[in-house]
C-alpha cells in the first residue's frame, strides 16, 4: 500500500481549461456562444481560444504575465476566459464602471502587459493610461469589435483588433498547461466594500473546484441555455464561463441588461438558466407591462451575493422564474467561528461572536504584491480570516450575523429602503451587530408616523433571536456605495467603531 | 505572482468524506437512510460513522489497514462508506455473490485486519477464512445485525456485533484525516472480466473528483429521494454513498432488487432517482402486471456500464422512467488512443485503431501489491492504459469499438440473444474487432432459416460504418460467464487470439 501514491497518469493538474477541449469534442457541433445573429459552436470556440492563445504567445505574452480586460458579456469576453490563460497568461478582469483614476491604480499594481478594451470603454482606458506614473511601461491595447453596435467608431485600417489578432493565430496550438494545478490562472481586483482593492490571485485547481462546486450545488443540467445577465468582470460571472463549457450549455450574450432586453431575448433563445444578484431579479419583478413577455418554458435564476428580499422572490416566482439562492460549496471549504485574539474555536453556543474563517480548495492563493494583507487574511492555522462576523450553533453550523440575517428581517420591514449590518465593538461580547438602515421616502424623520431607531430594533426582536437583533440602529438619508452600488461596509465599520463600543446587554440607537 | 502558491489555508486534502460533515449541518434533521420502518436523520449518520470509526481505532485499526465488507445495500454498508476510512483505514467492499475460494484469495491478497459481514454472508466468510493457508492471521470478524430478517439467528449473547460495537463509540471523535488527498481511501477487487482480479486502490482525491464528476455529468438535484438498487458492492455504486452525501439526499435502502420491491418502494417513499445497470432497466420494463406500480412522479433511472439495448430504453421510457446514460468524466480525464508497441497517437483518420488510455485525477493509484501489473497499466508517458481498443476521429473524439457500439448494434438483431466483442490480432491493422455471439431458441443451427455468422456481418455492414464491423464472427451456444453475470471477456480474448491473426481486409466466420 505505501508504494501506491500519486503517478504520471492521475497527477496531471485540475484546471477548467480542460472542459472546453472535451466539450469541443462530444458536443462539437452544439452552439456554445450566441450574440444577436452571431451564433458560433463549441468547435468553433474551441478554435477561437486556440487563436487567441497562440496570438497572445507570439505577441510576447508568456507564462505569469498579467492580461487584463475591460468589456462587457459579449462573446470575445467569453473567448478570453479561456483564450488567456491557455497562453500561460493570468486572467484579470477589470469593472468596467470604474472610474480612470482606479482604472490606472488596478493596470499598475497588476503591471499588465496587454489589456483588451470594448469600444465603449476605450476612452476610459486612454484617460487610465494617461494618469499611469512616468517610466511605467504600458500596457498594449487591443480593441474589440463590436459590429453589432452600429455607433461605435471603426478602428482605423492597420489597428490590431480582436478579430485580426485571431486571424493571425493557430487554431491547432498546443496550449501553455499549467506545470502546476497551483499555477496563478485569474486575478480579480475586491470591488473596495470592505477596504482598498486588493488583488485576490486564483489558482488553476480553485479555480476547477469553484466552478464543479457551483454545478453540483445548483444541480445544473447537460445542456442548458444560459442568459449572462451577471456581468463576466464581476468575479469571473461565478465560474459560469468555466461551467458553461463544462456542462456544454449555450452562452446567450448580452451587451445591457434591462428588463425588456432579458425578457425578449429570453423568449427568443428559449433561455432556461440565469444568474443574478438580487438587484437583477428586482428589475424583472418590476419590469413595466410593456417590457414583459410570458415565459415559454421554466426560467431558473440561480442567485447568491445577497439574500433577496422575500417579497421580491414571491414577485419573481409569481411571474414564472424558479428562483435558487445557493449556498456554496458543498464539500470544498470548512467553516469555523474563532476569537480573533487568540485564534480558538468560539464555544458552540449560538451567542459568542467570533471571526468566520474557512479552509479549502476554493480559498484563493494569495494577494498579488501585498504579503502583509495576504499573511492577515491566510494564516498559519491554516484559516483565510473573511473579516465576517458570526456565532456557532450547538449543531456546529456556523452563522454569519453581520449581514445574510440580520439584513433580510430588516429588508423586509416595510418603510425600510436600505439596511447594512457591520460589527460594533462591544465590551462584554468583543462585538455587536450594528445595523445603518436608510428609510423610504415618506417614513423618515418629520413624516406622520416616522419610523425611529427603536421601531427598527421591536422589529427585529420579534422575527430573530436574540442574539442577532442589532445593538444599534442608526438611520441614515443614505447609505454610501461604491462605483457598482454595492454599500461600502468598511465605511461604516469605521463609523460604527468611531461610536465607541457599546455596553453589556445595551440597545442604543443614533441618528447621523 | 512567484510568491503565491498553496497556502495552510487552501490545500487541506481533498476528501469526499467532508461532505459528511456539512450536510449533517445544512441538512441535519433531514432523512438520510431509509430501511423498512427505520429513518435515520444526517445528523444521526453522522454521529453514527463517528461512532464507527471511533470504535475501530478502539479495536487496534490504523492507518492504512484494511477492513472488508460483505453486505447488501443496507444501512451499515452506507454508513461504513464513511465511517471505516474516518478511522484511517482503507475500505475493501467484496462482492458477496464469490465463491469462499475467490473471497479467501481476496482476503489473502488484501491482509483484511476486520470483516463486517451480513448474516446472509457469515456461511461464506466462514468457509473462505477456513481456506486461508495456515500461518496467515485471521482476520477479525464482526456480524452486522438485521432485526428487520426474521429468518437471521441472532448473534450469540456477548458477540461484538456491529450494533454493540458503535454503542461503545464516541459520536465526537475527531476522525483521522488523511495526511494526503492521496492516501489510500478504497480497495476494490475487479471482476475477473479481462483478467483474474486484481485490487484497485483509489485514494481520497480521486474518490472526491469522481463523486463530484458524477453528480455534475447526471445533474443530480438538492436532496433526491434515491433507491439503492446498484449493488453498493459494485464499484462503491458508482460513488453515490458520498454523493448523496454531498446533496443531502435520502438514501432508501434494499436489501434484495425485484421488480415487486422496486415498484413497491418507489411508491411509498416517493423514490425519484436511482442507478442500475441495464439488466435493472430491463426487469423494471419486463415486469409482470401483478408487479408494478403507476409512478406518481418522475423517476430517473442513471444506467452506465453498458449501453442498454434502444428496446429496453424505450420500454422503460413508456412506463414513466427517464433513463439517462453516463459518459464519464466532463472533465476530469483526457483520453487518447496510442498504438500499443510505440505508445504514439493513432491516427485521427476514423479507422486506426489502438489501444484506449486515460489519464486524470479518476485514474486509480494502481493495484495493490502488484508491482508488474501497475507498470503494464500506469506508464512514464503519463497514461493509464485500459486494455479496450479504439479509433481516433478527426474532430479528436475517440471511440471504443471493441464493445460499446459494436455490442449494441448486434443486440438489435432479433435472433441474438448475448453478444460481446473482443480484439483479435490482425497482421495489417495490428486488431480486428471479434463478436461473439450467442443466438435465441429457435433462431440457432438446425432451425428453419437458421441465423448465420454471414447474416450477422451482414447486419453490422447495413448499421456501422466499415471499420467498426466485426471482422469475425463466431456463434456460440452460451458465452462465458463470471459469478456476477459479466461476461468473460479474457476467456474470450484467449479463444480470439489462438484463433491466429486475421488478414488484411478479410472477414470471417467461425462456429465453436
């Protein structure tokens, strides 16, 4: 038995690359990407990430160079989530809606080589690239085509594009594999919610893990016709691209997402799965007569990021949709809720609140050029510290109070038009859950019935445990977001930390 | 980028035994193993494998020792798929329809430290442990109880049963993990189709990517209600004991597979999946009228193997059944087809044919002290080489033509009633495919317009292309059998080549 381990055949790395070459295979002829009339099959992709990968290779690019790119989900961004890395390249995609300043802050801490852009973003590229320091080497730029959108410019004649760029490459290319499944494949910039962005680096085998985890945890068929609603750039669309191939599916591109878009192109494709964060299911709930269209068939919306409110999953579901929130990985991570003083395991009493930290494949490498903030979140107890907050139950199963719970009950309440849990210093519990709610319009402060602090905190008292009901409740005009709208938690941990920390058993509640 | 690679938090090893854990959290109150009237929850498996592996570290099992077991699919067969490798050993499941003397060379060949054994099996293990050479240490043996059999005797008073021995257990124990995702996890014995059996060892990795890889490639729902009728003996049943695990199903078990009990079952506990080979598809589709039940919901059947015949797929498709065929692995193993003396890839002409190899992280370790055999299987060009014969197309999709196909064709043919195809030496194409084939009453030698081997080539040219059609065709009155109703292929492979080579472009016929 002790002669038996690991040999040439089964020790090749994971890597979700792989999942194109076998689809190109069993399901050759199938379309794999579909844009307006552009429908290509998945041995045509195949062939195209081929191209793209050998471009890339005699333009230079070689193993452990960074590739970014700005566009939206059309089919060329789809190409480069495999394209890229098959040239030994690492993988960035960059928000398109940031603004110049963090575009060139991201280009220069990741020292990209080579950045692709969409006609829409290529002003804001140039403005980036302008604002870099001198002496920093730019990257190149390649623009892609769109010629589906009639009002973008032409290139001018000898511009190396997307397309001519394949043009030049080799639909046979032997593709750089990785030496290693922990070779880096993607880099992805934190959107700036909780801090700074730092530029979270992913490894071939966490990158194969995510993407199966996300199949089996949303039972995803053979097959599927799938809309991309969430953008690609937004953690790499949750591993769906990677999926997608996997499980031989149709990608149904879309340049805007707005509701009488998604609902025509849905009846037109016979589209059955999506992806969205809540605000997308929003949008469909509330699309205005004129924009719907009857669903034909089951739509699924597989959701995560936030709990939906539950009126708009009951709207949603009214309407047709079959909405899933997931839960993630089923098998790749552990969960546990330590002290984050001393590093031990909270006790199992669904009240001490401690750190959510977890292990697994999924857990990302590193980092990229910051040791410091890699060595606080990966440490030697063989944790990645979230910076969430959460209690253990007696069953084990840990909960996160700082916000799946806590802002659900307060989503709900129906003068409530925003709300963010963060944690409060406290000095007995080390932490309590402090919740920053914006009201609707007409229920705030002056208004007949105004809805107060202390309403809030009733409100949650009677729909939570104890423990979880926020210790604070501050009411605010409105809550501060980043470029993409998500609510900037780090501020108001600051803010909540500027207050000083609560007292033992104490419910306060303020006004800013 | 250098300095990022796997990190203490990242590289914990892959297990598929983790998916215990969190479902015995997310899905605690919920049924995971059904028997008659006995419902177990996931939280009472769990502290049961605990129990089990507590127990057997209790009894001097380490690390690395093997422990068998001779059961039907009850509930201790699922709950020693976890809870005998979380005491670190290596998990041996023998088929209990050998003969003593082939479970005495199993036994041997194993060095099996413990016996679990079903009463319906204690005759056989104590038969086979009396054929073991003197000198070789016993191993232990533990009866596992059946209080829903009123025919088993029970144990004598004082004997250490399965029962008592988890009563003794502790549901807390912090269960051995393995060092390594490769660590031996499983023993298995093959068949004796192509050869005599030889032990594959898998380790906890490999296990992990074949479980996920099936619930993937069979879109296995959130909590199926599945029915145990593939032999959890035969191949760890495909590896659904963990998978159910990892989507919190319910397993229902069943100690004997007849059409009254499946139909029966389905019923009552609203069964909405299960596996089987095609010899299962074909007794739920031939059942007499007194045997069956309507089905109240849709039920999919997920058959591997080998292709079931289009008839019985149909039959079983018109009852209700959904039947889905698996093709291993979206992603997990590449595969090529190599000439077997220069291990070069064939050609990908359609029609070269070579010898099937594999390699990914569903590739075995190798087998267990079998040193000459592992080589002959697992070679320095990274590939495991699985002994069928295959093409090469030229879009890169490989073929097996030695039996999926070919058998499959020959099946249709009304008069045959068995058939297999083996590889016979050929002087120009190095192989031919050989049928062997076994015909129905009445359609053999002697009856009026009795079926010939010419009839039968005639068949296959009118439904395969060229190069897939059997060379030979030798009909027989009954093929060779294993203990388990598999066809013997080695024997056949034997008789084929001490037919000679076949030559270039000619078919043949023979009779034995």
């Amino acid at each position: 038995m002790d002669r038996l381990g690991a040999n040439p055949a089964n020790s090749c790395p994971l890597t979700p690359l792989g999942f194109l070459e076998r689809t190109a295979t069993v399901f050759g002829d199938c379309p794999s990407v579909v844009y307006h009339d552009t429908v290509y099959t998945w041995s045509q992709t195949h062939r195209r990430c081929l191209r793209l990968a050998s471009a890339l290779v005699s333009l230079g690019v070689s193993r452990g160079d960074i590739v970014s790119v700005l566009l939206p989900n059309v089919p060329a961004m789809y190409e480069m989530h495999f394209g890229v890395p098959m040239s030994g390249a690492v993988f960035n995609t960059i928000n398109t809606r940031l603004d110049a300043r963090t575009v060139a802050v991201l280009l220069r801490h990741a020292g990209s080589k080579l950045i692709f852009a969409d006609p829409a973003s290529l002003p804001l590229v140039r403005d980036a690239l302008r604002q870099l320091p001198p002496g920093h080497r730019a990257p190149r730029v390649v623009p892609v085509e769109d010629p589906q959108e009639k009002e973008f410019p032409a290139a001018p004649p000898g511009t190396l594009t997307y397309e001519a760029l394949l043009d030049g490459g080799d639909p046979e290319f032997a593709w750089v594999r990785p030496r290693s499944e922990w070779d880096p494949m993607i880099l992805n910039y934190t959107s700036g919610t909780t801090s700074a962005p730092k530029g979270v680096v992913h490894c071939h085998r966490g990158i194969f893990l995510v993407t199966v985890d996300t199949l089996v945890e949303w039972a995803v068929p053979k097959q599927p016709t799938y809309l991309w609603t969430l953008p690609m750039f937004h953690a790499n669309g949750w591993c769906f691209p990677w999926g997608m191939a996997a499980v031989g599916g149709t990608n149904v591109c879309l340049r805007r997402v707005d509701a009488a878009e998604v609902y025509a192109t849905i009846a037109r494709r016979g589209v059955d799965h999506l992806c969205g964060a809540p605000v997308v299911l929003n949008m469909l709930a509330n699309a205005p007569d004129a924009a719907r269209r009857p669903l034909q068939g089951k739509v699924r919306i597989l959701t995560a990021g936030a709990p939906p409110p539950a009126a708009v999953l009951h709207r949603t579901e009214s309407i047709g949709f079959e909405a899933r929130q997931g839960v993630r990985t089923p098998g790749m991570a552990e969960v546990d809720i330590v002290d984050g003083e001393t590093g031990r395991s909270v006790p199992r009493d669904g009240s001490t609140m401690g750190e959510i930290v977890l292990r697994g494949g999924c857990v990302m490498l590193g980092y990229l050029n910051d040791d410091s903030a890699t060595r606080a979140a990966i440490r030697d107890n063989g944790w990645f510290y979230t910076g969430d907050v959460g209690v253990m139950h007696p069953d084990g199963g840990g909960e996160n109070i700082s916000s799946v719970e806590v802002e659900s009950v307060l989503y709900n309440h129906p003068a409530v038009n925003e709300a963010a849990v963060v944690a409060r210093p406290d000095e007995f519990w080390g932490e309590t859950p402090c919740a920053f709610v914006s009201l609707k319009e007409g229920s705030g402060s002056g208004a007949p019935g105004a809805v107060t602090a202390a309403d809030v905190i009733a409100w949650c008292r009677e729909r939570m445990p104890h423990y979880m009901v926020p210790k604070t409740v501050v009411l605010r005009a409105e809550l501060p977001k980043t470029s993409t709208g998500k609510i900037q938690k780090y501020v108001l941990r600051n803010l909540a930390k500027e207050m000083g920390p609560t007292h033992k058993g104490a419910s306060s509640s303020s006004r800013m």
